[in-house]
C-alpha cells in the first residue's frame, strides 16, 4: 500500500476522556493579596511567602498562584529579599 493511501484514513477522534476535559471549566483563581487589601508584601513573612514557593524552592508562576501581575512583581522581589537574609531557602535540602 503506498503512503498516500495509508493517510487518508479521515479524521482522529479524540477519546472520550479528551471530550470530557475539554468541557470542564476551571475554577477562577483570585488575587489573595486583593482580598485581604495588602498594599506591601512584607519579606519578613515568611508564612505568608511560603505558599508562592514550590517544595523545590521556585518560585510559582503567576498562572498557578492566582495573583495578579503587579502583585506577583513584588511577590518575587520579597522572595529573592527574603532568601537574601536567610529567611527563606534557596533550594531545598531534602531529595
């Protein structure tokens, strides 16, 4: 059979669980710092830091925290700050 004829075989059908994720709508993530009204992002929390940080020690992206930009600016700046000082790890020890 040559190649051209082994092509044409018509359209891929996407399997059921495809169909399935694609109608599923996501949660909406919302700014946590705009709920609360927090007008700086103190490096000194560390609590409060400790959620934007994966186990790895990156920082989260914006997409995956919820944040919005301008907060996700000072989020990482309070980070780098806070690892600067020694409150925060730069990498974690654990493997």
């Amino acid at each position: 059979m040559p190649r051209a004829q082994q092509r044409d075989k018509g359209p891929r059908k996407r399997k059921e669980k495809d169909e399935k994720a694609w109608q599923k709508k996501q949660k909406k993530k919302f700014c946590v710092f705009c709920k609360d009204k927090v007008t700086y992002v103190d490096y000194k929390d560390v609590g409060a830091l400790r959620k934007f940080v994966s186990d790895r020690g990156k920082i989260r992206a914006r997409r995956v925290t919820g944040v919005s930009s301008q907060q996700q600016r000072e989020i990482a700046k309070a980070i780098k700050n806070a690892r600067e000082m020694a409150l925060l790890p730069y990498t974690s020890t654990a493997r």
